[in-house]
C-alpha cells in the first residue's frame, strides 16, 4: 500500500459526519473523572444537535458538557465531537486567543482572575482554559487555581476550565485547541490559555492563539538566565508580575532588562515589536496597559494581514499534526505492527539498529500485514 493509501484509508474514513445532523445517533458523555472537582458533573445522553445550540446559547451545562466530548479520548467520543465542531464551526473565530505561559509560581492564575475580570468588568465575554501537561501537579495547581480565581469563577461573564488530569502533552493541547473553538462559539470574545512555562508546552499553546504573554518573576539577571532564549522570541507581551511592595524595584530593573535583551531578538512580526509591562496582579496595577498593548497589536496584525494569515498557518500546521496522531493510532493498532513493535524496540533500545531505520521496518510491516 502507498504512503497516500494508508492515509486515506485512515483519516479519509467514515462516518465522521461533515454537517450537523439534527437526529444523529445520540452522543454518551460519560464525564472523565472531574479533575476540577465539579465543574462537570454526572452528563447524561446528548443529542449532538441539541448540545450545539446549547454551546451557541451559551448554556453553561452544555458548554461543560461539549468540552468534555471534545477532551474523551474514546473513539465514539471523537465522532460525536467531531460533529459537533462541524455544527459550531460557523461561529468560531471571533475571539482574541491570547496565552499566558510562564514558570510554576510566577503568578499566571492570579494575572489570569485580575486580567480577566478587568476585562468582564468592561464589557467582555472571558474564557480560560488551562493545558498542564505535567499530571503529577495537576492536582495543586488546580486546587490553587480554584482560590486564585475565585472572583473569576463567579462571575457571569466568564467561564474556567482547567486542565484535565492526564494526557500527554499533545494530547492535552490537542484537545485544547477544539476546547478553544468551543468557547468561541459559545460566544466568549476573549479566550485566555494558561499552561506552565515548562517543557514543551508554551511553544505548544503558541501554536493554537493570536498572542503570546509570557510572565516573569521580577528576578532580574539571573531570572533570564534560566529562560529559555526560544521562549522570549515568541513572545508577544513580556509581563513582570508581582511588581508590588519589596519587589517593586527589582521588578523595574528586571523589565529594563527584558527590554534589552528582546532588543537583540529577532522579533515575531515585522507589524508588531513585543513590548515589556510591569504588572501586580495582587494590587491590579498595569492590567490596563497589557489590555491596551493587547488591542494595539491585534489591530496592528489585522491591518497587516497577518492576523488571518497566522490563523491559516496554524490551521494547516494543525492538520499535518493530528494526521501523524491519527497514523500513529491507526499504526499502532494494527495487529501485522503489533506483532514486531516489541522486538523493533527492544533492538533500538540496545542500539543494534538505529530510531529511523526501525520506524521504516515498521512501517513496511504495516503495507505489508
Ligand atoms: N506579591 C505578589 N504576589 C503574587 C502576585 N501574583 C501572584 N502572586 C503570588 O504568587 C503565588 C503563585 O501564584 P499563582 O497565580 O498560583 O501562580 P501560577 O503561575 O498560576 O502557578 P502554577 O499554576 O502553579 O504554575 C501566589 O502565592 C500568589 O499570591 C503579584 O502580583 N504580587
Ligand atoms: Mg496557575
């Protein structure tokens, strides 16, 4: 079989509904344990066309209910998931997606509640969604998240989502990303993307929004030696947080800093060059600036083009990605693969062949079952 044959035969295949059928076959949520302790409770049957126009009247209960379709990794699950992004297609796309990564501490949850309810306080619709690819943590920074954005919680306005318990990390920003679509079409016009600046993850919720914040501890000098130079230069907005009491002075020393050091990086956008901002969350103060910064470089994106284009470009990237999950599924559970995969492995492990040449044998088992 060819390589396009075996993509066409695994991500090509029905039934994955193209349209919004208003009597599919009723989708079972079954609620994954509840990582946020009651955000989603006990979920019954659903219609899919029934959950859309719950999501699209924004009725809280569907939205929880749909994001949990779209996090199940059962396979039926998927389907009805997936129909039911193609019935709430149409009303994506009118958010800011904005991300906010940085180190476990650094005060993210807290921003996230001052930024956010600023921002419902003016008007605005605000979703947060949060992707913690690290499971061994979860648990904390959850139960942290649920006292750091409590005003957030209550607030009509907004919608929280946190992370779910496990996954890996690709898994989790894959769910993510329809999580994202969901909210929009539930009519949120702010999304906000709160991950941990560790590992992988940052560059990985870079891919799925508009603008990346990325937020520093007024640490100063040796603060930047610890960051990773490829985390700045994605970064759209550089927030030194906790700007506040004895910090206040490293803070704007550590900013100064920042600013120099993105001087001698090549920006992200020739339409917009990232600007540093002193925040404390715990007083409220510069949330205006980072909001105004915010409007000033979507506009400036828009203007451009750009805006439109990154969407495209993520878009497509997106694609490629979920066709190598899907091959690497369809791979894996093919019983001529399962069959050599423990021996190829045990052989890359002791390093009698090499990565590549073992992941060919296996592919050449798979055309050849
Ligand atoms: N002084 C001061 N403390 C802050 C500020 N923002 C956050 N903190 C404190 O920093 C600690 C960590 O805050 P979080 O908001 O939970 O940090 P986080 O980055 O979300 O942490 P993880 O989700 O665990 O990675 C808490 O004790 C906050 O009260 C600030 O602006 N000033
Ligand atoms: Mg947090």
């Amino acid at each position: 079989m060819t390589r396009s044959a075996v993509l066409v035969r695994f991500v090509i295949q029905p039934p994955w509904w193209p349209v919004c059928h208003p009597t599919s076959t009723p989708a079972t949520v079954n609620a994954p344990a509840d990582p946020g302790g009651g955000t989603v409770s006990a979920v019954a049957d659903h219609d899919i066309a029934e959950l859309c126009a719950g999501v699209r009247a924004r009725d809280r209960r569907a939205l929880a209910r749909a994001i949990t379709l779209v996090e199940s990794t059962r396979a039926d699950h998927q389907r009805d998931a997936e129909a039911l992004l193609a019935c709430l297609l149409d009303a994506t796309g009118g958010s800011v997606r904005i991300g906010i990564s940085g180190t476990p501490g650094v005060g993210k949850s807290t921003f996230i509640e001052a930024l956010g309810t600023t921002l419902t306080a003016r008007g605005h619709e605000v979703a947060v969604l949060a992707v913690d690819p690290s499971s061994a943590r979860t648990g904390g920074s959850i139960l942290g998240d649920k006292t750091r954005m409590e005003a957030l919680a209550r607030d009509p306005r907004a919608f929280i989502r946190p992370s779910p318990s496990s996954g890996t990390l690709g898994g989790v920003a894959r769910r993510t990303r329809e999580a994202l679509l969901v909210c929009e079409a539930a009519g949120f016009d702010v999304v906000l993307v709160e991950t941990v600046g560790v590992g992988q993850s940052e560059t990985s919720v870079a891919d799925m929004v508009d603008l990346f914040v990325l937020l520093l501890a007024p640490g100063g000098g040796d603060e930047l030696q610890g960051i990773k130079r490829g985390i700045m230069e994605i970064a759209d907005l550089v927030v030194v947080n906790k700007a506040d009491g004895e910090l206040e002075h490293a803070a704007a020393t550590a900013a100064a800093e920042y600013r120099g050091a993105l001087g001698f990086m090549r920006p992200r956008s020739l339409q917009w060059r990232p600007e540093v901002f002193l925040v404390s969350s715990v007083e409220r103060t510069g949330l205006a600036e980072v909001w105004d910064a915010v409007v000033r470089a979507r506009d400036a994106l828009v203007a451009s083009g750009e805006w439109d284009a990154r969407r495209a470009e993520q878009a497509g990237a997106e694609m490629w990605r979920e066709v190598g999950h899907l091959v690497e599924e369809a791979l894996r559970a093919e019983p001529a693969v399962a069959r050599v995969v423990a021996d190829l492995e045990a052989e890359v492990r002791a390093g009698r062949t090499t990565p590549s040449a073992a992941a060919r044998r296996l592919l050449s088992a798979y055309r050849r079952p």
